[in-house]
C-alpha cells in the first residue's frame, strides 16, 4: 500500500502543473470594468460590443469622431458673439496724449542744411486754443505755414497758422540731444537744460510759466493780484525776459537779458490792446561789446500803423495822419462810400 501511494505522488505534482499552466494565461489577460453593474451590459461585454460608444455619437447607424452638439444661438447672442471676435481681432487704440491735462499733438521741424548739421526740433502743441497769461515775459508758437516756433513777445491776435506750444520738447543734431524742456501754455515752464554736441551740460534753468524761478517779481499792491515787474535772475546774474507792465495789467516794457546785457530788440508799449510803440535794437549777443545808445528800428502809432522802418526804408512821423485826430478812427486812404438808397416803390399800372 505504502508502494502504491508513492507511485501516485508524481500524478498529483502533474496534475497541480497542468492546472496552474490553464489558469495563469486566463489570469492575465485584460478584462473590460463597468462601475455599472447590470445585466444588459454583462451581456454587452460577453458578446464583445463597445461600451464607450452611445447612440448619440453614432451618426446614421455609423460610428461618429465629432461628439460635438450643435447649440441654436438667437440672432441676438450670434450678433455679440461676432461683434466680440471683431474686437477682439481689431489694434488696441494708441492712448490719447495729454499734457497737464489739456489734449496735445506732435509736430516736428527741421532747419539748416541736410547731414550731421541739421537742426531737428520735436515738440507738442494743443490741439484746441485756449486763453494765455498776459502778464507771460514770451509766448511760443508753431507756425505751420512756415513751419518753424516763433517766439513772440506779447500775446497777438488769433491766427489760423499758430498752434501754442504745450508739452514736451527736444531739439537734437547729428541723432545728439543739445537742449530739452516743457512748454505750457506757449511758456516755457520746468527745467530746461542745454547741451554741447559731446553731451556736457552747460545750463539748467527751472522755469515757473514763462519766469525763471530765480526771477525778481514785484506787485501793485498788497493783494499782488497785479505783476508790476519781472527782473529775470539766473545764478545771481540777469538772464531771460524781462517784462514791465502798468497798473491796468498792459504791457510797459518787454525785452531780454544775456550775461546780465540787454539783448535783441526791446519793445516800449502804448500801454493799451497790446500796441507797440517803439522797438529799439541792441546788441545780438550779451557777450559782445555793450550798446550804450540803442537804435530805433521801428515805430507805430496809437493804431498800428508803422510811421518809421529803418529796414525798409519808411519815415512818415512828420506827416499828417487823419487817424492820430482826436475822434478819428478810420484807416489811411479810406474814402467813404455813398448809401445805397432802397429802391421807390413803383404803383401797379391799371389795367
């Protein structure tokens, strides 16, 4: 019996290795889970059909890539899903340039001849006119016309080619800064500073509105409501625009200080609109030898005529003027005409 049970064991390790060697290919092979366990879909998984893919994917019976349903928009909510593509493919719009709060433009200038000794000027102005300070020493303006900044010492009437300066400014030559500053107003306002060609600073002067901050004011009265006087000062020296102007608020005097020497063309007023009187010449520049006698180069009379241009050549301050009679105010060589008389009044003839 012992014999007969030992014969048997070798049968018994067969059998064990025949059943691992069906089981272990079954156990690993890959089995599709469901979370939803029910009998339709046991049946589904036994006969091999896909449970990923629904009826709603299928297109006519056929399986479908695009799941994607189709949304019914109202004409409404397409019209503000095109107008936002638009806006959204259309440039960002450039930001308005302002200046002290007041809407400014860029222009440009240039003058002398082409190559690294041209003169190139960028500058803003104001794109709408405004009221200026009267009591202002020089106003700036750019002429479009003649496309160049003129610095006019009193404030003139409006013309259709002036643009007042306002904003940033840069003067440059040969691609080199050589002076920058503000403009507000069509004064010269903040600091300035110039340059030579090598980039050195030679002068910083902070301007407040048209006066150098150093500057000498004086006023009519205790309420200094009125400016009186304004003797320009730079590092204890006279330099810039002088101004005198009488108790009405008109301008006296208007001229201007280099190297502590008058300089240029000094203006004497009526004292009322504005009106020039006489213009005196001085030396070009206040490091050339001092004029102690200045030289008249121009006058006018109380209505703006010029009566004397040593330039061009015109002296009538001894002549009869009918405009400088008291009461008079009309130009020279107007005639007046006749008026014209209404028409008479003609009857109807009768029939």
């Amino acid at each position: 019996m012992r014999i007969f049970r030992l014969g048997l064991r070798p049968l018994r390790f067969l059998s064990l290795i025949l059943v691992l060697g069906t089981l272990l290919p079954w156990a690993c092979t890959r089995k599709a889970v469901s979370f939803n366990s029910s009998p339709e879909q046991s049946v589904a998984l036994a006969s091999g059909a896909d449970t990923l893919t629904q009826t709603s994917d299928t297109l006519d019976g056929q399986p479908s890539l695009s799941t994607a349903r189709k949304v019914v928009l109202t004409k409404e909510q397409d019209r503000a899903a095109k107008e936002a593509e638009k806006e959204a493919q259309r440039k960002p719009k450039k930001k308005k340039k302002v200046f002290l709060g007041e809407k400014i433009k860029r222009a440009y200038t240039k003058s002398g001849p082409k190559g690294r000794s041209q003169i190139i000027e960028v500058f803003y102005f104001l794109k709408f006119p405004m009221p200026l300070n009267d009591y202002a020493p020089a106003h700036y303006y750019y002429d479009t016309k003649k496309r160049r900044i003129l610095k006019l010492a009193a404030a003139e009437e409006d013309e259709p080619t002036l643009r007042i300066l306002h904003g940033p400014y840069k003067k440059l030559q040969n691609n080199q800064v050589i002076e920058t500053g503000y403009y507000a107003l069509g004064t010269r306002h903040l600091r300035w500073e110039r340059f030579d060609r090598n980039g050195v600073l030679l002068t910083k002067v902070h301007y407040e509105m048209g006066f150098p901050r150093d500057a000498n004011v004086s006023y009519y009265g205790q309420d200094r409501a009125k400016i009186n006087e304004v003797v320009p000062y730079v590092n204890g020296k006279l330099e810039g625009d002088y101004a005198k102007f009488l108790d009405n608020g008109q301008p006296d005097w208007r001229g201007q200080f280099e190297n502590g020497r008058r300089v240029g063309v000094w203006t004497k007023y009526w004292g009322f609109r504005g009106r020039r009187h006489y213009e005196y010449q001085y030396a070009e520049s206040g490091y050339d030898p001092e004029i102690a006698e200045p030289e008249l180069i121009r006058e006018y009379n109380r209505n703006f005529v010029v009566i004397y241009d040593k330039e061009k050549n015109i002296d009538k301050r001894g002549e009869p003027d009918a405009v400088d009679r008291p009461g008079a105010t009309r130009r020279p060589g107007y005639t007046p005409r006749p008026a014209r008389r209404a028409p008479s009044k003609v009857a109807p003839k009768k029939r």
